[in-house]
C-alpha cells in the first residue's frame, strides 16, 4: 500500500514528534498495521493503536494511489474513540 502524505499532515506529524517523539515511521507502521479501524466522517478511516497511555489516531482517505495522510493526533481520550467489538 502506498502511503501519501498530505502537507497537514507532515506538519501535524512535526508537531507531534516535538511533544512526544511520534516519527513519521511510527505513523506509517500504524496504516500499515493499526490495531483498529474506525469510520469517521465523509468516507474517512481512522486507523488507531495505543500508545502511551492513549492513543494515536490517524486519518486516511482511501484514493487510487493508495491511502492519503488527512491529519493526524495523539489523545488521552482512549474510552472515547476506542471501539470494543
């Protein structure tokens, strides 16, 4: 799967690895393998794994090319964004 970074996104990232060391490798792994996907809003995917005690969220959109980096953030709100099936 090809991943495309949008410029959010990179900057999103940048903002992130300055607070808590997220490397955009670590963001990539997460697509590549998230321990959850969940719909959001307008065709959005929100793939999703535990980090730290919270969670890195990050939002794709399934294009042609493959998935497309919207945005992306860390929150302590597991309970909230978590799914249990």
């Amino acid at each position: 799967m090809k991943i495309i970074w949008t410029r959010h996104g990179e900057d999103r990232q940048k903002e992130w690895e300055k607070k808590l060391e997220i490397k955009r490798e670590e963001v990539e792994n997460i697509l590549r393998n998230p321990e959850q996907i969940v719909s959001g809003d307008q065709n959005i995917l929100i793939a999703q794994s535990k980090r730290s005690n919270g969670l890195l969220r990050v939002a794709v959109e399934d294009v042609e090319e493959g998935r497309k980096i919207l945005t992306l953030y860390w929150t302590s709100r597991v309970k909230k964004y978590w799914k249990e099936y």
